[in-house]
C-alpha cells in the first residue's frame, strides 16, 4: 500500500507492548482458517456428517457477526486493554474447552464462544496498535498489516500440521498461544489513560444499516461471503487430501488473498473508481468459482481454483469495506461494525449449505451456487450506483486503509 518506505525501516523498533497486540493479532487472524484441514479428522473421527463438521464454521462466523453489532458499545464503555484482554480471555478458554470435547455438538458450541472472543479482540486492536506504536501511523499500518497476511497465511498451514497428530492438535495450539498473548499484553500494554469515554449508543449499528449505500454494500457482502465461504470451508471435501494437504493449499491461498489485500486493491483503487474495481472483480471471483466446479474431480487444478480464488478475495475484501468507510457519514467504527455483521453472518449460511447441496445435488453444486451468489453481489452494486456514487472518492489515508483490510479480512 501506500506507506512511506521510510516507515518500513523504522516497523521493527517498537516498543514491546506493540509487539505483544501484533502478536496477539496474528494468532486472532490464524483462527479464521486454522479448523479448515481438520475438517474431514473431525468428520470421521467424531462420526460426524459433513454437514456437522460445517457448522465450526457457522457457529464462530455466526456469532462473531452478531457480536460486530455490539462491540463498539463495549470496547466505549471498557476501554481498549480490558476490551483486548477480554476478548483473548474467551479465545482461550473456548478453545480449550474445543479440544478437550468430546463430541461435534460441544465443539461447535465451544467455537460460537470463539467466535465471540475474536469479535472483541480484532474489533479493538488496530486502534491499540496505532496508539501505541513509535515511528508515526505508517509504522504501526505495516507492522498491523504483516501481523494480519501472516495470519490469515499462516492458519491452514498450523491447522494442517497439527491437525495430521490430532483434530485436538490446532485447538490446544490456539489455546496456548492465546495464553502466551494475554501475558504479554496483560504486562506490556500500558493502562489507559482516565480521560473520559464517548459511549456509542446501543442502537447506532443497527439503524446504519438503513441507510440506503450501507444497506447495499452489506446486502453485496452477504452475497459475496457465501463466495467465499463455499471456496474456504466446502473445499477440503472434494480435495480429498491429508491435513497437511488441505492446510498448504489454503496456505497458499492465505498468502494470494494476503498479497493482493495489501498491495494491488491500494493500486487498483487509486488508478479506478471502487465500484468499478467490484465489478470487475465480483465476476471474476464468479468465474473462478464456475472453474472450481468443472474441475472438481482433478485435485491439482482445484488447488489453482483456490489459489486464484483467494488473488481475488483479497482485492474484494479491501474495497468492499473500503467502499463502506465513505458510504456514509457516520462514525466509522459504527458503519464498519454494521456492515461487518451482515458480511459474516453470510458467511455463516454458506459451509452447511454446501454440504447440504451436495449431499442432495451433487459435488459441483455448491460451487455454481456460489458463483450465482456472487454475481447477484455484482447485480446489487451496479443497481445501486446511485447511493454508492459517494464512495469514489479519493483513496484513503493509511489509516483508514488499514481499517478496511482488517474488518474486511476478520
């Protein structure tokens, strides 16, 4: 992105308290693709269906939405350390709790507390960052940045490698180093200063949503997450690989979305209005999906239909939610929390409707039905150009940029 490179020299002297949020911060990002190798060891380990095995998904995307509505009144009334250190408090002990289960229903539930942990947490750690960092805000945006791709590279590979010993061995693994950050953050971070708080009201997320640019883009992002949550959560199926297999794939993917996230969605939006970006890349993102579905018997090209997917993902993620911090004039925090919901509870439909599909359709289905969702997305923007005519402004400052990624990406 834009940051000078100047600031890319200095990222490295921090004080430790930002190491200890961005470390923190990577292990969050880690959590949104660390069950995906383990996906099938549950299945047969615990004899669940596939259907069953989806819903670790849906019940930490579900709740992890639902709790986007309410976190900016939280984190108001809290503060940011105990905001932070509350959200990393549920991630471990929910984690634990995963892998200590015995059986898919309690895992499930122990992941929708999961779920409620990381809304908390990445809801509240950009700020942290920023506030904290030495070097000015381009600094702290780089060191969040690498914090985040390495996260979300890094999980399906962890997930992977302790998935092969065990389907316990990714939850113990987010437990323990959940634990670690805690300390750290517990020791590091300095407390807050006693100025006083604005408190958000309770209701401003929910009434965002009706205004007309906001409700589009969320209406786009629902669409657009069953997209990406078929490719990330239904894969592993059809793959048929080992942990280790599914968890290198989706490595590569992590690093593809990670790349084009931070580097080309800032060239793109810089050269292009952001509703043209979307509309360009919606269909894309719907072709790669249509690919994936007419290869899915020949693991090596799905392997590039995922890789190529997440080239696409990271592009949209940024812009869609970029598109959100100029649809409207409300607080960012508030716009960005409503939008975020929506997006994630769309992603909480997509893992138990593909199974569903094809258990009753067949394999591919769930794929073409991604690709019709997300040309539906595409519909919504191009219908409502109107409202969304704001949103071409400008390209953001570094921190707002910054902003985008890491709700888009969370």
């Amino acid at each position: 992105m834009s940051a000078g490179h100047g600031s890319a020299g200095r990222i490295f002297h921090q004080p430790r308290q930002v190491w200890a949020v961005a470390f923190a911060c990577v292990v969050a990002f880690m959590g949104i693709g660390l069950v995906d190798p383990i996906l099938p060891t549950i299945a047969a380990d615990l004899e669940a269906t596939p259907t069953e095995a989806e819903l670790l998904f849906t019940s930490y995307l579900l709740v992890t939405g639902v709790a986007m509505l309410v976190t900016s009144w939280v984190s108001s009334r809290l503060g940011a350390k105990r905001t932070l250190l509350t959200g990393l408090a549920l991630i471990i002990v929910f984690a634990f709790a995963a892998a200590v289960s015995g059986n898919v229903e309690a895992v499930i539930g122990f992941r929708a507390g999961w779920g409620l942990g990381n809304a908390l947490f990445i809801s509240t750690a950009l700020a942290t960052i920023v506030g904290a960092a030495s070097g000015g805000t381009s600094s702290a945006i780089i060191l969040y940045e690498a914090a985040l791709g390495v996260g979300i590279a890094i999980g399906p590979l962890l997930g992977g490698l302790l998935g092969s010993i065990s389907w316990r061995g990714p939850f113990f693994g987010t437990a323990a180093l959940m634990a670690v950050g805690f300390i750290a953050i517990l020791t590091l971070l300095r407390n807050e200063s006693s100025e006083k708080r604005t408190p958000i009201p309770f209701s401003a997320p929910f009434k965002a949503l009706t205004q007309p640019a906001l409700a589009a883009l969320a209406a786009a992002a629902f669409l657009y997450n069953v997209g990406f949550f078929i490719l990330l959560a239904y894969t592993p199926f059809p793959l048929g690989f080992d942990a280790i297999g599914i968890g290198l794939t989706f490595f590569g993917w992590g690093v593809g979305l990670a790349i084009t996230s931070v580097w080309i969605a800032p060239i793109l939006t810089a050269r292009l209005p952001r509703t043209t970006v979307l509309s360009f890349a919606l269909p894309a993102l719907a072709l790669d999906l249509v690919f994936a579905a007419l290869v899915i018997d020949t693991p090596a090209l799905l392997v590039v239909a995922v890789v190529l997917g997440g080239l696409v993902l990271g592009v949209l993620n940024t812009v869609l939610t970029e598109a959100v911090m100029e649809a409207t004039d409300l607080p960012r925090s508030v716009a960005s929390s409503s939008y975020s919901s929506v997006r994630f509870i769309g992603g909480a439909v997509a893992p138990p409707l593909a199974t569903v599909l094809a258990d009753t359709v067949s394999a591919s289905t769930p794929y073409f039905v991604a690709a019709v969702a997300v040309l539906a997305a595409t519909l919504v923007i191009v219908l409502a150009r109107k409202p969304l005519a704001r949103v071409n402004g400008e390209p953001e400052s570094e921190r707002v940029e910054a902003e985008a990624i890491s709700l888009g990406d969370a």
